[in-house]
C-alpha cells in the first residue's frame, strides 16, 4: 500500500510539472518516497487549520521540489486541488515555482535559496525549545519535571546543495551547541547536482562532520525503502541530539535519465510521462489520483493527529486554568507576532551625550520587559552592539528560555535564524557592524520576501569610526539596504529619533534595519520622536528667506545643524535642515507632505557618509550630493574625515558656494 500511494504521489507530482513545462523532476522522484513517510507516519499538523501553534513544521529547503511537497500536501488533505496543481508556476495559483509562506496552505517558509530552508529551520527549533522550557504542566504530587505544554518537532528536506552551501553549516553548528533535539534533517543524498556529479564538487563525509557538531546520524542506504526510512525517523524523534539523516536516493528514479543531471530540471515528455506510468502501475489517465489511497492517507494521518491535538488542547486548558485563572489572554503574543505597546509616551532617561547605540540599548531594555516574546543576539559582538538584554538570560543547552541568543560569528545563518523565530510569532532582533551587512542579505532578502518582523540592528555606520579602516568603514551598505523591497531603514540621530524608530518597528509586522553610530552626540532639541513615521521632518526651519535645503540622516543630521547655523551666523545663509530617518517611509508620504518639505524652486543638498547612490531623486544634479563614493582610511577619525573631504569645514565651503 505504501509503494502505490508513493508511486500516486510521484506520477502527480511528474505531471505538474510536465503540464507546465517547467519544474525539476529528479528531486520530485527521489525524495517521494522520503516526504511520504514523513506526511504519513510521523508529522503532526491539522489540515483544516494549517497555523496550528504546537504543529510540527516541515521545511522544504530544496524548495526546487515544490512541486513533490504540493502533491503530497494534496494527498495530506491540506486544501490544494487538483485545479491548483494544473496551475503550477502559473501567475496568481497557489502553487508557486518555489514554496511560498503564506500562499500555499501546509507551507511553513518560502524556500529556493539553499541553504536558507536549514537554517531557518534551527530559528523554529529554538523557539520551540524556548516554549518547551517555559510553559510546563506540572506532574502534581512529583518532584519531577512535568508535561511541556509545546512539543513539536521542525523536519527539514535538504539536498546535496543545501549542505554546500556554508549556511547551513553555521546553522548546524549552533543547532548542535544548542543542542536542539526537536530538529530532523532528512538529506536526501543523491550525488548528483545541477551541473553533474558531486564527486566535481562535494565529497566530504556529511555525517561526520554532523557528528563533529554534537548531532545524531543515521544512514539509510534504500532511499525507496519506506519501512527503512520510517524506522530511522522514529530513532531521529527519540534521540537527544539534532538529528540528520543521510537517505541514498537516485535521482529522477525510473526514467530514461535517472542519476544524471539532466533530469534534475527537465519536465518529461507525454509519452514519457505515459512511459512512467506504466512502469509504476498508475493509471494512464491525466491527473490520475486513486481516490482509495487518498483517503486511507487522509484518514491515517487524521486519526493520528487528532489524537495530538486533543492531548494538546487538554493540557493547555488545564495551564490556562491553573497559572491564569482561565484567562489566556496574555498568550496571545504566542498565536501571532502583533504587539501593541506606546513608547512614544514612556519616559527614558539617561540622555545626556551618548551615542545611538548606547541609547538604544535603554529603549531594547524596555521593550523587552513590555514585549514576552522579543528576543535576539548578536555575531559575537553585543559588546560593541549593545544589544544585550540585561533580564533576558542566556539561552543554551538545558537553559532554553534565555532571550539572548549568542549566534557566534554566523552572520548569514543568524539573518536566517531569526526568520525562523519570526515564523513562530516572535520578535526577533539581530546584530552586527553595519560594514557586515552583506553577510545578511540573502536572509534579509528571505524576511522581506515573507514579510517577517525581523529587526536588523547595524551599528558603526560610517567611516568616522576610524583607525578600523576600509574593511569596517561602511560606504555602500545603507544603499544596498534601501534597495531591498519591503524593507524599512532607519537612521536615528539622537534619542528621539530613536524612541520613533522603534515605536514604528515594535508596533508594525514587517522587516526593519536600524543603523546606529558608534560616536557619541549631544540631544538635538529640535527632533521629534512623533514624526519619525512620516520617515522625514524640519528640525531647522529658516528664519526668514529661505536660501537652500540640506536633508541629511543619523551622525549627518548634527553636522548638518551646526554648517547651518554656522552659514547664517558669517554669511547669513538662512537654511532649512531636514532630517530623514527613513527614505522609504518618507516615500510613502503624500504628494502635499512632500512639497511642504522639499518645495519646487529652493537648491537641495544632501549630506550623507555613504554612497550618493538612490539619493539623486531629491537633487538637481551629482554636486549637490556631499556623500562618500570611495573606501575610507585607517586612522583618527578626524583625520580620516578630513583626507575624505567630509570634514565640517570642507563641507561648509562646498555649501556656500552651491548656494551662492
């Protein structure tokens, strides 16, 4: 019964794509059998409600095999229909060329970048680590530990490049630091990749190298073999280790071109799909589907997961009612990632001379009293970041309710850890000197793409930090982040600016970056934390004629009110100073706004450390923009400043003469 609901599964999954005309069909072949088992024997999900809390998550990381995942989702009983599988990779169907969170029900992450879909997985595990540790029904009468409320599991379907790629070693590094014994990667190894034989490019020993980072490895050399692979599923649950196990498979199995790299992407012919079906015993008619085997699936995997999820629900009424009076109303945070707090009216303090990062790590201390589930970390570097939670503990192996998360220097697969948190309804931060933001972009790209509220936090963010030299002396790195879609990037100036920052960030569900100085600066009377949303505001508004207009960010803001109020004292240049936290919230403000800021007919001038790169749109030409266009230098910052031209006395000169 096994092998004819996985054949069902396989010529379902080969017609999709064939229908198409696009899709990759080795993986779709070689990992049934492995997707199958898991669906059927061991998974614990509920159909009819997808986003089930304590369901387990299923990762796709070799998202190129979406079409396989919908045809076993369809059998599974999620609402997929025949109808959508027809639609694949069709413009506005729910299922995409790629996985895609949010679209296609029983779909936990969007994946297609390998790699992302393992790491990300290790963000879910941790937060369901940190669930299990801290909401626990007590055994009454026992000194033993009692019943985790949370118990799910995060399975992951990976290839051979997934595993080439570094991230998922930095993310199975720390798994197994962790200890995450909730998280199962079920590697379907086929030795072979898009270009040819692994033996060109990838001949380590993947579970030694699993077993140097503390995990549990198992090899199952029949990847056609279910009864192998559910036996090796059920040691990998028990084990007290991540665990990863090596399933040999060929790819594209039973065809003309199985075990050679032609067939990974290569949608069959009719008559080969005729020709497969045959061989596999299905029948020959299009978008066959034994309607028999469908529901012993469906009524297997309901009666099973019924009987979880009425555990489940038992033992979390029975903590509502014992720890809140049967009220869970302060759980809400743990069904979906909205927050509702107002710090733009709480009162801080300490706001004398300090820089943006010292001020915020006084606001992230508030936040994460007000808000349970903010929690995050840095690459090795909260000491320069500022970051860490002074109440938050640390979270480690056996100590899992810590909100301080020490990623180590893994800032790829930390972008991509706390995508998985905020897959699991949490507020998760990241950190690192904004120069190292590149080492992010693929996950931030992934947060943007599904719309998660991650907050990156990018500290040093100019070159005036100095005797660090080019390789730390940001330049490019603020436009490459505005350029990412559905990305909000903010750059404080003071305190202020920083309490709007976050008030935006915290009260919003959407990815942000907040770029912050290592120099330190004196309060600018002038800024408005209410404002901060409109992305752009005066904070020197001229006397009486106005001369010229400089819009400037962060650091840039200060320098730009003391030119400005140098220029009106010696040449009696009245200029408007406009501060822009955030160029894509500013862009969003109504045409009215706009004018009323930048009006037709005045010069603007835009100051900024960092490329003139996207900032043309608000000037007349290139010698308006006073911006760095070059790497910096080793040395005082000063001096650097200065052997840059972006000294205040440089820049000063430059205004004068724009604006006469």
């Amino acid at each position: 019964m096994d092998e004819r609901i996985i054949n069902n599964i396989k010529t379902l999954a080969i017609e999709t794509i064939s229908n198409a005309k696009s899709g990759h069909t080795g993986i779709a072949l070689s990992s049934a059998p492995i997707l199958y088992t898991l669906y059927a024997k061991h998974i614990n999900v509920d159909v009819k409600n997808p986003l089930w809390i304590n369901r387990d998550r299923f990762v796709m990381s070799a998202g190129h095999g979406s079409a396989l995942l919908y045809s076993v989702l369809h059998f599974a009983g999620f609402d997929i229909k025949i109808s959508d599988l027809k639609k694949f990779r069709q413009i506005d169907s729910i299922t995409p060329g790629h996985p895609e969170f949010g679209v296609t029900p029983g779909v936990d992450m969007t994946t297609g970048p390998l790699g992302e879909g393992i790491a990300s997985a290790v963000g879910m595990a941790i937060i369901g680590k940190y669930l299990q540790e801290k909401f626990v029904l007590p055994k009454m009468g026992s000194k033993e530990k009692g019943t985790p409320i949370f118990d799910y599991k995060v399975y992951v379907l990976c290839s051979d490049g997934d595993l080439m790629e570094g991230i998922s070693y930095e993310a199975a590094s720390l798994a197994g630091n962790l200890n995450l014994d909730n998280l199962v990667i079920l590697y379907d190894s086929n030795n072979v990749s898009l270009d040819g034989d692994t033996t060109n490019t990838f001949t380590e020993d993947v579970l030694d190298r699993f077993k140097s980072f503390g995990w549990y490895t198992d090899l199952v050399r029949n990847g056609n073999d279910a009864l192998e692979i559910d036996k090796a599923i059920t040691k990998a649950k028990a084990s007290s280790r991540p665990s990863i196990i090596e399933i040999k498979t060929i790819l594209g199995k039973d065809t003309t071109y199985e075990g050679t790299n032609v067939i990974h992407g290569k949608p069959l012919t009719s008559d080969e799909v005729k020709n497969l079906k045959h061989k596999l015993g299905v029948n020959e008619l299009e978008f066959f589907v034994d309607d028999t085997l469908v529901q012993l699936f469906r009524k297997n995997m309901l009666e099973r997961n019924k009987k979880v999820q009425n555990i489940w629900n038992d033992n979390y009424s029975k903590y509502v009612n014992l720890y809140l009076n049967g009220d869970d109303s302060k759980l809400k945070y743990l069904f979906n990632n909205k927050v509702n707090v107002d710090l733009l009216n709480f009162s801080f303090n300490n706001l004398e001379k300090k820089s943006t990062r010292d001020l915020n790590n006084i606001i992230m201390q508030v936040i994460a009293e007000l808000v349970p589930n903010f929690i995050g970390g840095s690459a090795d570097l909260s000491t320069s970041t500022k970051t860490y939670l002074n109440n938050g503990g640390d979270m480690k192996d056996s100590h899992y309710d810590g909100r301080n998360i020490w990623f180590g220097v893994r800032e790829h697969a930390m972008g991509a850890i706390a995508n998985g948190m905020a897959l699991s309804n949490f507020r998760p931060f990241c950190s690192t000197f904004l120069a190292f933001s590149d080492y992010l972009k693929p996950a931030i790209r992934m947060s943007c793409l599904m719309n998660l509220p991650v907050t990156y936090i990018f500290t040093h963010d100019s070159i005036s930090i100095g005797e660090d030299g080019p390789t730390h002396e940001p330049v490019e790195q603020l436009a490459s982040l505005r350029a990412i879609p559905n990305l909000n990037v903010f750059r404080p100036a003071d305190m202020n600016e920083l309490i709007g920052s976050w008030d935006f960030i915290i009260n919003g569900c959407e990815p942000n970056a907040l770029i912050l100085s290592k120099q330190e600066f004196i309060p600018i009377a002038t800024t408005d934390k209410n404002k901060v949303s409109k992305g752009a505001y005066i904070v020197r508004k001229e006397t009486s004629r106005l001369n010229g207009i400089i819009i400037a960010t962060g650091s840039e803001v200060h320098k730009a009110l003391e030119i400005a109020d140098s220029l009106y004292n010696e040449k009696r240049l009245d200029i408007r100073v406009i501060s822009m936290p955030s160029v894509e919230l500013f862009l969003k403000q109504d045409k009215s706004y706009y004018q009323e800021l930048l009006p037709l007919g005045y010069k603007v001038i835009v100051i900024e450390a960092a490329t003139s790169f996207g900032w043309h749109r608000f000037v007349y030409n290139s010698s308006y923009l006073i911006t760095i266009d070059s790497f910096g230098f080793s040395g005082k910052s000063e001096d650097v400043l200065k052997k840059m031209h972006f000294d205040n006395e440089t820049i000063k000169n430059k205004i004068e003469r724009l604006l006469k």
